[in-house]
C-alpha cells in the first residue's frame, strides 16, 4: 500500500466537499476498491469514506410504493429488510459473496461500480429503478453505459436507489464458485405494463436487457415461450470459466429457470 488521506464526512453536503479535492475517491464497502489499491491500480491521494452518513443507509418504501434503499446499505441489510416488499431483490442480496461481503459491501458501492458480472446491476435494470445521486434521478436505461461504465459524473454520490416494485420478480443465478460472482445471471421481472429481463455476467459491454425474451414473456407469460429464444454470442465473454457460446446458452438457461420459478 501507500500514504493516503482518509476523510469521514457525517453528511452528504460534506462528502461531496471532501470529494472536490484533488485525486479523491469516495469509499463505500471498499468490496472493489480496497483489492484495487492493494494491487496498485488506482492511487488516490484522499479516500471520502461514505460510511458515516446515516441519511444513506436503511430501507423503506415511498409515497408512490416504491423500494427505497439507501446507497449505504449493506447487502445483509437490503436481505433481512426488503424480504417483505420485494422478495426476489432480497434474495439476490443474500447470495452475494459471503457473509464478510454481504455485511461490509454496499448497493451503492456496487451499482457505482457497474462490475459487469455483479448482481445489483441486473436487478436495477430489470426493475426499471432510478439511481439518485446528491444532485439528480437516473433512469436505469439510462445509467449503465458499458463495462464498468456508468452516467455518474465526477465526484457524484449514488445516495438512494428507487425500485419500482413488480407483480412477480426472480434472479437466477449460475455461480461462479471461485468468486461468488454469477458467471451468468438473469433478473426477470413481470410488471403490469410489461416484462422486463436483464442479464448480468456475460457480456463485454456489462448488464443488458434481453429485448428478444422481453417481446416473446409479453405475449406469453411462461417458460415455453423463451425455450427456442438464443441470446447473440458475438459480444459475450470468454475466459477460462465458460466460452462465449457457453454464457450465450446459459443467458437461454438461466431465463427459462427464472421465469418457471415465478410461474411455480
């Protein structure tokens, strides 16, 4: 490691502050970040830790019946606290990493982040939910550009994630043992007004929605009508877990198991 400065706003306003300085990074879980600067790939000069803000952490519901969770909330927390409003989002947040991740990273961390094979991602996307940072709302379709790259600006803070609440919702996940990540996963979430599938772990460009099985679910709710769908290989990952055409399968797989849970 080296000589860093550490800050510990107990507000936003003073995050933000803190984070104007020069070469300074917020810090949340640390999940990602504190592997990073042990191997020495980022180097700032200051770390605005984000820890000690209670106005970002808890979850509750708003006055239009949405999932209020703060972008400070660990992922133990979204588990035993949105089981009752949004079952499928809580049982995503319980199969994170371990239980040492599960109580020190955090959702903001995570959506920040946009890891392309992290879970949140699929669930924020799938649930059409808007990123809220100390100074606007994000769409979801709008927020995630790319592996690893995200609408946020410079020094801005995800403080809240809004998630409308489905009629019925699942994330089916094909866990990559070594790292608890998903080697590929998909979040299915069926509301009033359409279904909306997102995939997280297979592709170069990160999440994505899967508009083939979108338009084949909202037609015809149910397991056989995404059987015959492929998901296009050509910008899929491949390493040394599984090839391209292994996750372009398993996108296929792991929808049609999804939408069978929901449908019992």
């Amino acid at each position: 490691m080296y000589n860093f400065d550490v800050e510990m706003p107990g507000t936003i306003a003073d995050a933000v502050k803190a984070l104007s300085r020069e070469e300074a990074q917020p810090l949340s879980g640390g999940q990602t970040l504190i592997p990073t600067l042990k191997a020495r790939l980022a180097a700032p000069s200051v770390l605005v830790s984000l820890l000690g803000i209670a106005e970002m952490k808890g979850v509750c519901t708003d006055s239009d019946g949405r999932l209020c969770i703060g972008g400070g909330t660990t992922h133990a927390t979204v588990a035993a606290e949105a089981a009752a409003h949004y079952p499928a989002l809580a049982s995503l947040a319980a199969r994170i990493g371990d239980p040492a991740v599960r109580n020190r990273g955090t959702i903001g961390g995570s959506v920040a982040n946009n890891d392309p094979s992290a879970c949140y991602p699929a669930s924020v996307l799938a649930s059409g939910a808007t990123i809220v940072t100390n100074s606007r709302e994000i769409a979801a379709d709008d927020y995630f550009q790319g592996m690893f790259e995200t609408a946020l600006e410079e020094g801005e803070i995800i403080t809240e994630v809004k998630f409308p609440i489905p009629e019925s919702a699942h994330y089916e996940k094909h866990l990559q043992p070594a790292s608890r990540f998903p080697l590929v996963a998909v979040f299915v979430a069926k509301f009033a007004d359409g279904v909306r599938v997102a995939v997280t772990g297979a592709s170069e460009n990160g999440v994505f929605r899967w508009t083939d099985a979108e338009d084949a679910l909202n037609g015809n709710f149910s397991a056989d009508a995404v059987a015959g769908l492929k998901a296009d290989g050509s910008q899929m990952i491949s390493d040394l877990h599984g090839s391209a055409t292994y996750r372009a399968h398993l996108v296929g797989v792991m929808t049609k198991r999804a939408v069978a849970a929901i449908t019992g």
